[in-house]
C-alpha cells in the first residue's frame, strides 16, 4: 500500500513552516503533501527527496536483489 497524501499548508510565503510541516508529515509516515501554490512546491519536493541514507540502503537492496533473485529483502 501506498504511503498517504499529507494535506495543504496553508501559507504559501513562509518557506521555513512549510519545510516543517513536510518534516512532520514524513516522520508520520506521509509520502506526498499537497501544494495549493508554487511557491510550496520546492519546499515538498526538497522535504521528501530520500536521504544520502535512504538511497544508499535502496542501493545494498538492489545489489543483493541481483546477486539472488530468490527471497525477502529488507
């Protein structure tokens, strides 16, 4: 199942509290957030970009998916 679309903030000028609420949406478990105006749409898209961390792991799973096509990964 696919992660939830967190809701609108309503502020479209203050960057910093958009930053926060998508901050606040990803550690509830929020993939997306909804925009009402560019200006927000940097801001989500930067907030959910996966981390040096996050991608680093996709990688290992990848890797260890092609040495064995067989089994669970994690």
């Amino acid at each position: 199942m696919p992660p939830s679309v967190d809701g609108v903030t309503l502020d479209i000028q203050d960057a910093a509290l958009i930053a926060g609420d998508v901050a606040f949406g990803r550690r509830f478990g929020f993939g997306a957030k909804l925009c009402i105006h560019p200006k927000q749409v940097y801001a989500v898209n930067h907030g959910f970009m996966p981390s040096d961390a996050e991608r680093g792991w996709a990688v290992r799973v990848l890797a260890a998916l092609a040495e064995n096509l067989r089994g669970a990964y994690s």
